[in-house]
C-alpha cells in the first residue's frame, strides 16, 4: 500500500527531486562504465555546484593531510557514491528553500537538516564506526518525507501541521499523515531514498530513526549502530532548535541516549559543541539560516540527568528467565553510562550500588558485599586493572566476581584484564543481550557458591551437633546412671592416669574404697527404691565432703572409690574420716541411720601399679568390716 501511493506521487512528479546539472550527474553515476573524468567534467560545467562541492570534500575529508583542490580530487577522494549523494543533496536544498505548504517551515526544516547531517557525522566519527561523509548524507536526508509530503499536498499538509502543533506528539502526526495520504512522513522518507538508490541499512534507518524500538535489529550490529546513531542526531538536532525552556530536559535525556550508543557524557558533550560550530559554517555553504545556541557543558551544569529521566528514553531490559537476584557494585566515572547500565541491571531485578572510582569502591566492599563487580578501564585515581588487583589481592574478596568494560575488543587487553583476576569482560557500549548472557552465567556460578555456603554450613552444624552427642555419649558411658557419678570404667582410667603421673612426677596417691553398711538389710527391709535413694544420699555426702582434686566414683553395688592425688597415707585416712563422719552425721531416707566402712591404701615402693593399690585399699576396707564397720583402716 505505501509503495502504491509513493508510486502514484512519483508519477504526477509531485515530490522534491534533483534538476537540471545535479540530475545529469546522478544520471552518469548510475552507468556501468562511468569514469572519474566524466563525471569531474560534468560538475565542472557549473561552478556553482563545483565550489560547494569542494568545500564539502575538504570539511568531510578533513583526515587527509593535503588540501582538496580540484573537481578531480574531490570526485576520487570520496568515490562515487558519496559525490553522487552529495550532489543529491545540494539539488534538493537548492531547489527547496521555500513552499507552497504555509505551516511548514522550510528554512528550519534545512536548518535542522543540516545540523542532523553534522551531528550523525561526528557521532560516528567520536565512536570511529562506520564512514563519517555517508552519515553526513543520511543525516541531511533523514527526514526528506516531510519536504516530500508538503511538496506533494500542501494545503492539506499544512491543516495536518496545524493540528499536530495543537497536541505537540510526533505519534499523532504520523497518524494523521497515514489517515489522510495512506503513508507518513518516515515511510515516504525510506521510499524516496529507495528510488534515489540509497542502501537499504540507510531506508531502514529514516523509517524507524524516531523510535528505534519498533525496528527488529539485532543490538549491536552495524544497521543498529546507523540506526541509533540517526536517531540521536536527529534528537540532537530537535534539542538545539528548541525552545530555551525545553531545551534542557531534551539534552538529559540526549546524554544518556548517547550513553547507550557508547557516547560518554564528557566525549558527548565536546562533540555537540564541535557539532554546533560547525553547523554555523556548513549553513554559509548551504545558504541556510542558523542560530545561537549555548554550550553543551553549560546546558549540563544547570542540573544533570537524574535517575528518573533515564526511563523515557527506551532503554531496553534484560531477560529475567534464569534470574537470581545479585548484589552489583557498578564502578563507572561517567554519570551517564551509570544510569544507564543501573538502570539495566535494576530492571532485571539485581541490586545495585555504584562508585565514581576504584578507590572509592574498595571503601564500600565490606559494608555493601557485592556477589559481582562491574569496573570501566579507565578511571580517575585507580584504573579497572589496579582495582581487581587490588581487590584480588585481599583473600576475603577473592570470590567476587569481576566484569571490565573497555572500548573496544584488543587480545592484548584481554590477556591483561585475565591477568588481574577480571572473572569476564564487556565492551563499550555494552550489549543488553551479551550483558544478561554474561549475567545469567554468573547468577548460577553465584546460586551455586551460595548454596555450597549453605551445605558447608549444614555440614558444620551436623558436625557440632555429632561432636556434642559423641560427647553426651561418652559421658554417659562413663558416669552412673542413678548417682550420676563417674562409674568404675571412668575410675579405672582416672586411677591409671594418676598412677602414671606419680610415678614420673614421684608426687603422692592415695585412694579409698567406701562401702555403705548393711545395705542388702535396707533392700531387703524397705525395697530397692529405698536403696537407690540411700545410694544417692551417701554418693551427694561424698562428693560435697571430697577435696576439689578428689574424684568420688560409683564402683559397683553399695561401693565406692574416691582417687585423692596428692594426699599423703595420714592425710588420706583424715580425708576418709572426715567421709565416714559426715555420713554417718547426714540425714536418711525414713530415719535410717546409715553408716559407711572405709578401706585407704597409698602408693608404696611395694606396690607396683594402681590395680595393686586397689587390693590394698579393698583388704583394708574388709578388715574395717571385721572390726565392726562404720570406721576407717589404712597403711
């Protein structure tokens, strides 16, 4: 349907095309067997043209280090495909200064135009991408679908004109042109720079230039890089020739679109200056009126863009499908690029902090604890590769992963990036879809370190856990159950462990076998639960009576061992008395009375280890027995 009706207008010869010289020269081009010299001869027939197109040779070729002098020159410098574009361009700006379409603006349209052409030229140049003098005339011919439609229907265009200027959206002029002439002016724009036989990465370029976002390039090729990079002039070019109090949010959100382009604010910032003075000398040239318009610099320093503003300008998001969430410290020196790859990054659900430098940066590591880093190269105080070593040097961030931006892609700088402890690396302008690529790896390279923190965790909490339960289990095994004393097995070890540091140490021993008196008459009499009680009794007497040193065990039946190191024999049979007594003083279950019969043995030269000692101390303890019980029989 567009192609029909821009066919239609090309029929009744109602659209801006080149005459006269310039169509001679466009029609020489287009042969086969066409020479420099023709086509040098045939633009020298018309001087006018041949001085302009000099000076435009000499202004986008300006990388030559001789002057270009001649028609010949100019036609072999820039080849031709440029001269022929050139020449183009010059025709339709001759021939269309003026109108019959009374609200279309024909002046300001070329003036825009031209400040467009100059813009995409230098973008392109400040990311040295592609052929600065083609951009030049896409530029100049980017929006050539307007002077198109107001050529073609200037009446009705104007109504259009006057209603879109009432709402102030370039959606609804587009709608209006599509309901009244069955195309817009972007359409018509790709339609003629088709029949002009402009490149197709050009006719997509002018039909999708105001919202990129409707075109299906792959981010990051060079069609996008065209695309973007028009669509940033064109902005560029609304933004300088806006009204003062508008101007200044145009220009925020001009920065970070170019950020997104891989334009830095301060690089950006110079190029827009460059672009205004030079669009001041090129309009002599085209004979086209310009303006003064203020530095970029001093449009910024009134108030730079904040966080919000970055929302209108389209950035796109990045896949959330293998999302999990990370905690991102993004080191950039450039406001710009900040907000834009902060607003990527938050968009796909992470959080993050930023740093101006890698200093700074390193100052927020503990408190912030970022599970990935991404650094620029270059930054003020410490660079990208001074931070990671630093970082990597410090063994508590050494699993941090770690993203490098640079410029471009250079193995050299790689090797050096790899070399630092970088985890990956990004370039300049960062790719939304490579960065969530990049990012979906580390997701899962951080779930799993995660989750292994998590396992390691488990593990030491069953580990204490086993520990604490061996321990239970083994104090268990040692102690009796019903007086909750160590029982014999405990008190043999304890025994030989004494014995052993005796022996060495020639330090005293001594030990006492106490058995409770009668004690199968209590079962007997009142039941063994009388007689677990009488166990308990004796056993609590014993321990608070013992010395701090003493171990008073459980040792079988109504018996019990207390291991007194360092007691000499008399001191022993004290220590057993002062036992006996406080027994025999103690109060009993149901009135009893219950009294204990002691037997003390202390090392000798006689004796050659404790299992001697103990049939000591039991022979004493039966003669205290023969004696009646309830006293105390020592060596």
């Amino acid at each position: 349907m567009v192609n029909v009706k821009f066919e239609e207008l090309k029929a009744k010869d109602h659209l801006p095309s080149p005459k006269g010289m310039a169509l001679k020269i466009i029609q020489l081009t287009l042969k086969e067997d066409v020479t420099t010299q023709e086509i040098a001869h045939a633009i020298k027939t018309d001087p006018a043209l041949s001085g302009r197109l000099i000076k435009m040779a000499n202004v986008l070729m300006s990388y030559q280090t001789r002057p270009i002098v001649s028609i010949t020159d100019a036609v072999m410098s820039l080849g031709l495909s440029i001269v022929r574009n050139m020449v183009l361009s010059l025709s339709l700006v001759e021939g269309s200064r003026d109108g019959a379409c009374r609200k279309f603006d024909y002046q300001n349209f070329w003036s825009q135009s031209l400040l467009m052409a100059i813009a995409a030229k230098n973008f392109v140049e400040g990311r040295r991408m592609g052929a600065a003098e083609e951009m030049f005339i896409l530029g100049l011919l980017g929006q050539v679908g307007s002077l198109g439609l107001a050529t073609a229907y200037p009446q009705e265009y104007s109504l259009i004109l006057e209603k879109a200027q009432a709402v102030d959206t370039n959606t609804t002029l587009i709608d209006l042109e599509r309901t009244e002439f069955g195309l817009d002016h972007n359409q018509l724009s790709k339609e003629m720079l088709a029949d002009w036989g402009l490149p197709q990465v050009f006719q997509i370029a002018v039909l999708h230039h105001e919202n990129p976002a409707l075109s299906d390039l792959a981010e990051g090729n060079r069609s996008w890089h065209i695309l973007n990079t028009l669509h940033i002039a064109s902005y560029f070019s609304k933004a300088c020739l806006s009204h003062e109090r508008q101007r200044h949010k145009m220009v925020q959100k001009l920065i970070l679109s170019a950020a997104r382009l891989g334009l830095e604010a301060d690089v950006f910032t110079e190029l827009g200056d460059k672009t205004v003075q030079e669009w001041r000398e090129w309009s002599k040239l085209f004979g086209i009126h310009s303006t003064d318009i203020p530095l970029f610099k001093e449009i910024l320093q009134a108030a730079p863009p904040t966080e919000l503003e970055i929302f209108d300008i389209g950035t796109p998001g990045i896949s959330l499908e293998t999302c999990y969430a990370l905690r991102i410290l993004l080191v950039e020196d450039d406001y710009a690029t900040t907000l834009v790859l902060k607003l990527l990054l938050t968009k796909a659900g992470h959080t993050v902090t930023t740093a101006g430098d890698g200093v700074e940066a390193l100052s927020m590591l503990d408190k912030f604890m970022p599970q990935l880093i991404i650094t620029d190269w270059h930054m003020p105080k410490m660079n990208g590769i001074e931070f990671c070593k630093a970082l990597r040097y410090n063994e508590l961030w050494r699993n941090i992963h770690v993203f490098v931006m640079m410029t471009q892609e250079n193995s050299d700088r790689m090797e050096e990036i790899f070399e630092a402890g970088a985890s990956d690396y990004l370039t300049k302008p960062v790719n939304s879809k490579v960065l969530g690529a990049r990012l979906c790896v580390t997701q899962r390279m951080v779930q799993l370190q995660e989750e292994l923190k998590v396992e390691h965790q488990q593990l030491r909490t069953i580990a204490a856990q086993l520990a604490a339960s061996n321990q239970r289990l083994q104090q268990m095994a040692l102690t009796d159950v019903l007086t909750e004393l160590p029982n014999r097995r405990h008190a043999n070890d304890y025994l030989e462990q004494q014995w052993a540091m005796a022996e060495r140490s020639g330090r005293p021993l001594s030990c006492m076998i106490v058995d409770v008196d009668f004690f199968k008459k209590v079962n007997d009499t009142y039941g063994h639960k009388v007689g677990d009680d009488v166990l308990k009794q004796v056993a609590q007497i014993l321990r608070s009576s013992a010395r701090k040193q003493d171990m008073v065990c459980r040792f079988g039946g109504e018996e019990f061992l207390v291991i007194c190191p360092d007691a000499q024999a008399e001191q022993a049979y004290q220590y057993a008395e002062r036992l006996r007594q406080n027994v025999a003083a103690g109060n009993t279950h149901l009135n009893l009375i219950v009294t204990i019969s002691v037997g003390v043995a202390s090392k000798a030269p006689t004796l050659l280890n404790a299992e001697m000692l103990l049939q000591l101390a039991d022979k004493h303890l039966f003669m205290a027995k023969e004696m009646g019980r309830n006293c105390t029989v020592g060596n």
